[in-house]
C-alpha cells in the first residue's frame, strides 16, 4: 500500500465522499463547525495568508434571501440543508499579515500594496483553503455540496462588502434519501501527470 | 469530539504535518503518485471540469532548469526535494467535459464557449484540488511543500504552453533534518467565520 492514511479514512474522506443534493433534518452545530475550522486552519497558504472566510446562513431570514440568489436546480437543497456556508475570499487579508507572518510583516507591503495582486492572491489561496474546508467537513462525517451556481454579484451585494468576493456556497449536513447523482466519471492518470 | 475522522489521521494531515523545507534523499516513486492520483481525484470541482494537471520533474536536467526559475529562497529546497511538481490550470478543460459530465455535455459551450470565463474558472478549480492534492500527498505520509515564489512567465515558457497556468510548485518527500520553521500563527474563529 503507497498511502499511509488508514482505508477508512480514505473513503471518509475521498471515496464514499459525495456532494449530496439531499440532506436530513439533522443540526450541524457551532461545536462541529468549530472542530472542523480547528481542523484545516492549518492547511498551507502562500505567505500564510488565508483569506478564506466563511458566513454561515443560520436565520430562516438569511436562508430566504440566499436562496433568492442560486440558480434554479440550487435553490430546492440550498433550502433545506442543515446549514449553509458562503466561502469568500478577503482581498484586503494583507491587514492581517503583521499577526499572521510575524517573522516577515514587510510581506504586506513588499507584495501586497496593490490590490489586484491581492485580489488575485485571495481568490486562489481560499480556492485553495476551500479545498482544505471541504475535507474538514467530510472529517466530521458530514456531506459537502459546493456550488457556484448563483448570482456572484447578489450574493456579495446581500451578505459581503466590496472587500469579500464570493467563491462558492457549500450545503451541509447528513445525506438524505437519494441523495447521490451517479459518480461522474475522472480523467485517467496520464490525462493529468506529465513527466519530464 | 465533533469528528469523525480519528485522531492520528487528523494529525497526519492537518496537525503534524508542515511544509518542509529540507528532505531525507528517499526517493518519491511513481506508485505513490499513482496512489495520491487515485484518491484525491474523487475532490468535487464546479462541472466536475477537474482542470488540475501536473508535472513531475523527474530528469536531471528539466529540474536544473526549473530551479532557474525559483525564487533565491527557494532554490536550495527545489533543487534537493526527492520530487518536484508544478501544478498548473488547463484553461481548455472544456475539451474534456464530455467525458467528464456525460450526462450534461452541453455545458461545454453552454457555460465554456469564452476563455476568460475558462481561465477564471480554471483557475479557481485547479486550486481547490491543489488542495486536494496537498492533503493527498501527506495522506502518502510525505511532506508537501508548496511554493508561489517563482517567475511565472519562465515556468509556463519553459514547461508548460499558453493553454496552462502555472498555480504553484510543490516539493515532495520525507522531511530531513531542520525541516520546520516555527508554525506561524492562525486566525480565530471569530475573525474567519461569521454567522447571519
């Protein structure tokens, strides 16, 4: 065997993971969000940046409003999840580089002064974080279902500010019934890892 | 305890693993490659588009000319890691989406007919499964050590064509001796997640 992670835990994780479009009526609590944050905190970022954050829809007034804004095949699961997050990326996660790089806080200004470079350097390392957060959930035995099927400028208009761009909105919770598409099928080995 | 996930996994993934910056000369084989390829593969991206693909340098010669194009500080660890990848984003992943959503081919022109829409999209895909792809190395029981310091242009001249995107490069292998730097600190809760 070439992996050290336990076969279990590579189903939990990876294998028997599914974005479920059904869920049950189960509470997913603020001491599981709390554990799986405590989790993937630590997943890399360049500059140890992470600018992910992440607003949970727990008001029935705030689910009203966010589901205004997905598409029509989302809203029906972004309805009826137990939770519901939006990831965003922070453009401006450079005013938090002095706590977070302490041992370089000129990295804030020697390569974030300029704020496209900052926009583009959130949106891949939430991406990235995103990633991360979606194995945390599934660590906690709960079913992800990432969609960036909605209105960007809605959603950031109704729930962020112009320094937080939306990057996707994750349902979670236990599955439901029939809570699987079929598993769409992956590309091959040799379609992805080239070698020189 | 909130997750699912058991302890030692939890460690081996998020807590005791870090970015090393020396490696131990054992080399990383392509069985495990393959391994991490066949579990991370399962993460979810938007469309199942999966635009993540990767190139091991695994010559003498290519790996001389990669670290060329590293920045300073980079170079050292680059040029000694048991196996260096550069991730990169396909912008033409539309190509594949009739294999990769055959319920739903359409999508391809639907969704995909303009390249900025692809790059951007791409670009936030192939991120979120470098995540993946980080949590998959160390799930092999190695060390991932992403890197963005590096001449963008150069890599994409060099390695890769106008239809991929250098994300990042990441060394791969058993930490030597030194490897850690400190673990830099991470936001709290209250400053990553709100509640609405």
């Amino acid at each position: 065997m070439s992996l050290v992670l336990a076969p279990t835990a590579q189903d939990l994780l990876f294998r028997e993971a599914r974005t479920a479009n059904t869920f049950t009526d189960e509470p997913v609590t603020e001491e599981q969000v709390q554990a799986i944050y405590d989790l993937v905190k630590f997943g890399p970022t360049a500059f140890n940046q992470t600018p992910l954050r992440v607003t949970l829809v727990r008001s029935a007034e705030a689910r009203e409003r966010l589901v205004a804004h997905m598409s029509e095949g989302n809203q029906a699961k972004t309805a009826t999840a137990p939770l519901v997050a939006i990831l965003s990326a922070d453009n401006e996660f450079h005013e938090e580089l002095p706590q977070l790089l302490p041992h370089f806080p000129q990295a804030k200004d020697a390569f974030f002064a300029e704020r496209p470079v900052r926009e583009n350097s959130a949106q891949v390392n939430a991406a990235l974080q995103a990633g991360y957060f979606i194995i945390g959930v599934r660590a906690a035995g709960l079913a992800a279902g990432p969609m960036t099927g909605f209105d960007f400028a809605g959603v950031q208009k109704e729930f962020l500010d112009e320094d937080h761009s939306p990057l996707m909105v994750v349902n979670i919770g236990r599955p439901g019934d029939d809570a699987w598409f079929p598993r769409s099928p992956r590309l091959g080995y040799e379609q992805v890892i080239t070698t020189v």
